[in-house]
C-alpha cells in the first residue's frame, strides 16, 4: 500500500484557503494513489462526515463511495492515470444535510501540469436531483405529475420487466437449442412439444413488452427518434417476422408497393413493430382467411399503408372499440387489443393517424397513415437491410484460428446457455466474468476477439465497462455487443451511440448469436 503523506501547512495559508473553506461546494483535493489531502467542511457536510475536514484527510476514496460505485472509481482512476482527460461522475447517492434527505453527486478529474503530467485528483460535491430510475419516496405526499395526472408507476414494472425476461431467456433459449442441436435430435412428438413452449414463451414476451410500453406511454416517458425512413425495406421486414405464423394459418401474404421508392417520417423501431402487431392481428383473427394484402400508396403528402383481408368483418360497435385498452378485469384474450391501442398511440406520436373501415362482401381494412417524406438522393435498396433473426445455417462455419468471447454475466443459468450455444461454434473459445471489474482486468490481460456485455452487472454496467477498454489502446477495436434484458430504447440507443456493434435481447435467440459469431469470424479471417 502507497504510503501518505498530509499536505503542508503552507499548502493552506493565505487566500486560497479562505476561499476554499467558504465556497458552498463541497471541495476535495486527493494525490494519484487516492488518499485525500484536503476536503472543505461542505464536502464533509455532503458525504455524512464530521464537519472538522481534517477528521477525512488520510482517507483513501474508497472510504468515502459506496461499494457499488468502488469497482467503476478505481478503473476510472486507473483510465485518468492512463492518459483519460474525460471528468467522471458517480451515480447521486441519498445523504442526510441538515435534517434533509438529499442526493448528492460527486464529479472527480485528474490535475495535469503544463507539461501534462497527472498531479492529483480534484472532486467536487453538490446537491442535485434523483436519479432519473430512481422509485418515488412512499413516506411523503408525491408531487403530481406535470399535466395533472398521478404517477404511472413505470419504474416499478420496469424493473419487473427485467426480472421476468431472466427466467423467460432460460426457457426459450433452451427451448431453441433442443430443436436445432444437430447431435441429439428430436422426435416428431418432442419437436411439436418444444414448440408449444416456444410459442408459449413467446407469448408472454409479448404481452410482457406490451405491458411496458403502455406504461411507458402514460408515463410519457416514450421517446421517439424520428428520421426519414425507406419504407419498403421496412414492409419487407415485417412480412418475414410474421411468415411462419402465416404458413401456420395457411394464409398467403401479399404485397403491393408503388414502383418509386416512398419516404416517411417515423421511428425505425416503433414503425417495424406498428407493421408487426397490425399483421399479426389479422393473422390471429378466427375463421378461415385465404389472402392478406398489404399496400402502400402515396396521397396528399401522406403515405398509406393498409392491411386488409377478405373474409371478416366487424360490426360499427366492434370498430368503435377496437383500439381502446381493455378495461381492468376484461380478459384480454391473445393481447391483439391491447396491441392494437399500443398500435394507435404509436402511430399518434409519430404524427400519423390509424382508421378501420369494415363492410360486408369487402372484408376489414386497417389503415394507417404517416407524414411522407422526400430525399433527393435515393437510398439504396440495402440501406435499411432487414435485422430480424431468423435461424440461418446452424451447423457452424469451419475456422482454423481459435476465437475467444469474453462474457460478462453474473446470472449461472444465461452463462449456461450461451456456454451450450457456444459449443455449436466450436472454433469459438468463451471466457467468462462475474463482475464489471473481472471483465475488464481480463480483456486488458488478454483482449478477445468479442465482448458480450450484460448491462446490469452487479459491480457496474456494461456501458461502464465498455468505456473504460474503449480508452485502452489494446482493446480499443474490439466488437462489443450486448446481450441484456434491459430492452428499453432509450438504453439500446445509448449502447448504439457508444459503439456497441450489436444488441441481443433476453431471452436470446440463438440463431441470431449464432450468425453474429460468424459474421466476426469471417472479418477475423480476411
């Protein structure tokens, strides 16, 4: 252990220490191994401590953080020390000032001399907000919220979103892996009974996804990327997601797309799964129904998209009601309804509106119109290409050079089943860690050719850990992806923003990890 040394009495004299001592900021000075030199008395009032600062001076950071935040303060420590100029703060934290329950947040950078060599670290310690995740305090009055209507609650089932899609990974990727494990196949009886659980978990994935977004829509806490997008690319994709359910209802999809190239103002991800509820809608609609027409035209500076089918119809009642929430109570069947409101608010927050027009002899049509948009340059036809999963060749692609992926996972049974996944790849090599700090003291001891990323892992997350190897020049370049079941988009968005080349969602699907290692392997090899 570096041994320390207190600071000088010359060090506080004069001006400088009067306006030190005074300012309302909590102020903290620490040398390179991180044991603190001087702290003002509103640094000592925000971290709980005695308000005598020479009662901290001595103390080494990590007296003073919280065990969570110690894993990612030492790697940033560790960063600045490397070179990093980038200023870290840690997550606010709830102290006591004053008989107040306060948050408090603390940003530390490192001092450099004109020469730019590191000569101690400076914090600084200030009142702040919540954060954004953080649940309401049940104790007091909650405030209301900002357009009158009370809290939705979305943190609480936010957080229960990501705790039921850990046990639904384990069942559906298993699920996969014992149709496609080319060494111990299946009969015909235990293939159809896999695929009740396929289907079933898939199921409640969606209704699960379902339930989140509404909460995210009445918590207005929704937010869209709106860009111009292709949209034939779009449709496409969308006619792929629901072919097997298709096939499986003997029904043929049809499509009809105008030969110029049309435009829309939307949001990617919201507009694929708008297509996508809509489709599976009609398919799930009882009854026998040969053909489904999808057509797109331009009209009025909008762009009409309709999905239509023959053979049902639905009564002025039935329509009226079709896109409002199931009542509490209401049996919501399959979950098409509630789909087909998500569908509707969707559609509303991108500008667009959605009718249904039905009549006997025509059949039901459901229609929804968006802004058009225009380009002046054409995009190519690969320019949106189709990201859905769907299982390609799952013998494994042969390689002559071993691969590693360093996994960082603290769940046993998700590290189990991407160990089973991985022995499909076997010129692939999986190491794994159980922390934040594990992951990144192994891939700087030997960098792998993949990260795989949990993003919630118990000492950090996985954007932490990514950011500190995105600033070591040994592993710099490699791909990271993230395999989480933190699906909301403003965090996709995030790891996208920060380089992350992929995001895999829990539950898995096999297929798609399956072809993102080849994908690699084949860069790898050329």
């Amino acid at each position: 252990m570096p041994s320390f040394e207190a600071p000088s009495p010359a060090e506080g004299d004069g001006a400088y220490s009067q306006i030190f001592q005074a300012l309302d900021i909590g102020l903290m000075r620490a040398n390179l191994e991180g044991y603190i030199l001087e702290v003002n008395p509103r640094f000592a009032t925000l971290l709980a401590r005695d308000t005598d600062n020479l009662a901290m001076v001595g103390l080494h950071l990590a007296d003073i953080i919280g065990p969570e935040d110690l894993s990612t303060t030492l790697a940033q420590m560790e960063a600045a020390l490397a070179g990093e100029h980038t200023p870290w703060i840690l997550p606010p934290r709830q102290t006591q000032v004053d008989g107040r329950r306060v948050w408090m947040s603390l940003e530390v950078t490192l001092l450099r001399d004109a020469q730019g060599q590191p000569l101690q670290f400076v914090g600084i310690a200030h009142e702040g907000p919540p954060p954004a995740d953080t649940l309401p305090d049940t104790s007091a009055t909650p405030a209301p919220h900002p357009d009158g209507q009370p809290h939705a609650g979305f943190d609480v089932i936010a957080g229960m979103s990501h705790a039921l899609r850990t046990p639904l990974n384990a069942i559906l990727g298993f699920a996969q892996l014992l149709q496609v494990d080319p060494t111990q196949r299946l009969s015909p009886a235990q293939s159809e009974k896999v695929a009740h659980i396929e289907q079933a978990g898939a199921h409640l994935l969606a209704l699960l996804s379902d339930v989140i977004d509404v909460a995210r829509l009445e918590a207005q806490r929704l937010p869209l990327q709106i860009e111009l997008l292709s949209l034939a690319p779009l449709v496409q994709e969308a006619l792929l997601g629901v072919a097997a359910e298709a096939e499986q209802a003997r029904v043929t999809l049809r499509v009809r797309l105008p030969e110029e190239a049309l435009f829309v103002w939307a949001d990617r991800d919201r507009l694929r799964q708008v297509l996508l509820k809509i489709l599976h809608h009609v398919l799930r609609l009882p009854g026998n129904c040969a053909h489904v027409l999808l057509e797109v035209q331009a009209l009025h500076h909008q762009v009409d998209v309709t999905v239509s089918d023959t053979v049902h119809e639905l009564s002025a009642a039935q329509q009226a009601t079709l896109f409002q929430r199931p009542a509490a109570g209401h049996d919501p069947g399959d979950g098409t309804q509630l789909g087909l409101h998500i569908v509707q608010r969707l559609v509303a927050l991108m500008q667009g509106r959605i009718e249904v027009s039905s009549a006997t002899g025509v059949g039901t049509l459901l229609r929804v119109w968006l802004p058009q948009g225009q380009t002046l340059q054409p995009l190519p036809d690969d320019a949106f290409a189709p990201t859905r999963s769907a299982f390609g060749d799952l013998e494994g692609m042969a390689g002559d050079h071993p691969l590693t992926v360093l996994y960082a996972e603290d769940n046993a049974i998700n590290i189990e089943l991407v160990r089973q996944v991985m022995r499909m790849r076997p010129q692939w090599r999986l190491e794994v860690a159980y922390c934040g700090q594990d992951a990144i003291t192994m891939a700087l001891r030997d960098p792998p050719d993949l990260l795989l990323l949990d993003m919630h892992l118990g000492d950090m997350s996985g954007l932490d850990v990514s950011n500190v190897l995105a600033r070591q020049p040994y592993t710099a370049d490699i791909p990271r992806v993230a395999l989480s079941a933190d699906v909301l988009p403003e965090r996709v968005r995030e790891a996208r923003a920060q380089g992350f080349v992929d995001y895999l969602s829990k539950p898995l699907d096999v297929g798609r990890l399956l072809r993102l290692l080849d994908r690699i392997s084949q860069l790898k090899a050329q």
